[in-house]
C-alpha cells in the first residue's frame, strides 16, 4: 500500500556529506533521523533514495519531500 510522504519541516536540512559516501535519503517524511532514512517506511510502499556524494560539501537536503531535484532542495517548500 503505497501513501503519501509526511512533510517533517517546510525548510532544507544542512548537512555535511563526504565525497564517495553513500546515503539513504528518507522519501516517506517518517524518519526520526531526518533527512536520513532509519527503516520508518516499512509498509508505506515509499523507499528511501540511495545516492552517493560526488564531493565533500555542506548541502541543503529536502526536508518538504516535494521537492523535484531530489534529494537536493529546489525549493518547492516556498509553494507550499
């Protein structure tokens, strides 16, 4: 059964990734370790986005989950 994401904050997470690391960006809005995955989806049907840092950089992360660059802020949070 696949639902809707929870939105967790209107605004982008800053965080700090490291270039060739990989990351589980949580999709569903249900995780306590936001903007990362920690398994809150389970039965939702909404998997967390796998990606990998190309760069050791502060990003801002999409906390709206709307967001049509993910998992990078475009910010479709001001639409909102």
């Amino acid at each position: 059964m696949s639902e809707e994401p929870e939105r967790p904050q209107l605004s982008p997470y800053q965080v700090e990734l490291e270039a060739g690391k990989r990351y589980a960006w949580c999709r569903c809005g249900r995780s306590k370790k936001q903007p990362f995955c920690d398994g809150s989806h389970a039965g939702t049907g909404i998997e967390p986005l796998m990606f990998t840092a190309e760069r050791t950089e502060m990003a801002l992360l999409c906390g709206c989950k709307d967001t049509g660059d993910p998992p990078f802020c475009d910010g479709s949070h001001m639409l909102l």
